[in-house]
C-alpha cells in the first residue's frame, strides 16, 4: 500500500511516499540525490521489494524538488530539510534506517548519528566529484557513528569501490554500475540482475541489524 505525506520543514515542504511494509519491523528512509529524484531505479527497486520483508520505505522528496526547483541547494539546506521531516518518519516502535543515494546519502552520513538512525545506507556514495579524487568526502562515511552499508557501481566516476578508504563500514558492488547503477549492454550482469543483486546486499544487511 502507497500513502503520500507533505511535511513543513525549515527549508520548504518536503513530500513522503510511505510503501507499507508487511508486519514491519524497521523504516527505510530514502532520500533522492541532487540530479534526480525518487525516481531512481534503485529507489524503486528497493521500495518495489522491501514492504514485503517486513521493511517500511519511506521515499523522501526534498523540498526544493517538491518546488519544482532544478538545482539542489547547498548540504546544509539540504540537512536542514532532512532533520525537518525526520519526526514523521519515526512511528512508533519502529527504528528507522537513515539512506539515501549520492547527495542523498551524503545527508544521511551527516546526521544519522544525531537524529538517532539505527543505521545508514548509502546508496552511490559520491567520494568525490568525477575526475577529482583529492576533493574526498571520506569523512562523511566514517564519521557516520552507526552500522553502515554503502552499495556502489563498479564503474562510479563519482568513486570506484576499490578507492573507498577502509573503515567501519560495509560495502556492496555492483559490477559494471555506474553512477546510477545503470550497466553496460555487454556487462557481466544485466540491468534487472544488478538491480537485483543491489536489493539483495540491502536485504542482506537490513536483516542482520535486527
């Protein structure tokens, strides 16, 4: 079952799609990235599969995306939105999964300790903007203070797997996935295996948090 919410933050409205989980234990707050929204196919994939493992997805709209803005603003609007909204996404008795990809995950690193996540998931983790490795956002993940999955493409020009620095965190790839885990015609994997695959390692790690 899909329900819609708009919630008032001090960054502007900030819409939810709440897919219903069955005799759900925990949420799954997704956020969208600052080129797309919740759209995404790894959004989707993951809303389309969890609600039937007993997991809530909670696909979280930013409020510039709800006003029909092109560009995202700066992290800290974007943190401001995300605390905003969170009050609405912890229901009782369930603990909720701080997540996001690209922009979106950077925002749930940032705040997920302090807004009392159970955990975080990144999905496509921008390391570093495309072709400049020593801009790294490293310290973003490692500092997230809370079990942490990052699930990225094999060819992320945004970062590859192996530049990720070791940490206290786990990390899923999907082989020949690029920035949005779209992969080649002639990939090791097809575009509905790696898709699985994403929502496989997500599952994977969701279970054992319980």
């Amino acid at each position: 079952m899909t329900q819609y919410e708009t919630v008032s933050t001090d960054a502007g409205e900030a819409r939810v799609t709440w897919c219903e989980g069955t005799k759900p234990w925990a949420v799954l707050a997704l956020g969208h990235g600052a080129g797309g929204g919740v759209e995404a196919r790894d959004l989707q994939a993951l809303a389309g599969a969890l609600p039937a493992r007993g997991v809530t997805v909670a696909l979280v709209e930013q409020p510039w995306r709800v006003a029909g803005k092109k560009v995202a603003p700066a992290p800290k609007t974007l943190d401001t939105g995300w605390r905003g909204l969170w009050p609405a996404l912890a229901r009782p008795g369930l603990p909720v999964i701080a997540g996001g990809r690209s922009a979106g995950a950077r925002v749930a690193c940032r705040t997920g300790r302090e807004l009392g996540a159970l955990a975080v998931l990144a999905l496509s983790f921008p390391l570093h903007p495309p072709g400049k490795p020593e801009k790294s956002r490293a310290d973003e993940l490692l500092g997230t203070g809370v079990p942490t999955l990052v699930v990225q493409g094999g060819n992320d020009t945004f970062g590859r797997p192996e530049e990720f620095p070791d940490g206290p965190y786990e990390l899923v790839e999907i082989p020949g996935g690029d920035h949005g885990f779209a992969v080649p015609k002639r990939a090791a994997l097809g575009q509905d295996e790696a898709l699985a695959a994403l929502v496989d390692g997500v599952t994977a790690w969701i279970t054992g948090l319980r």
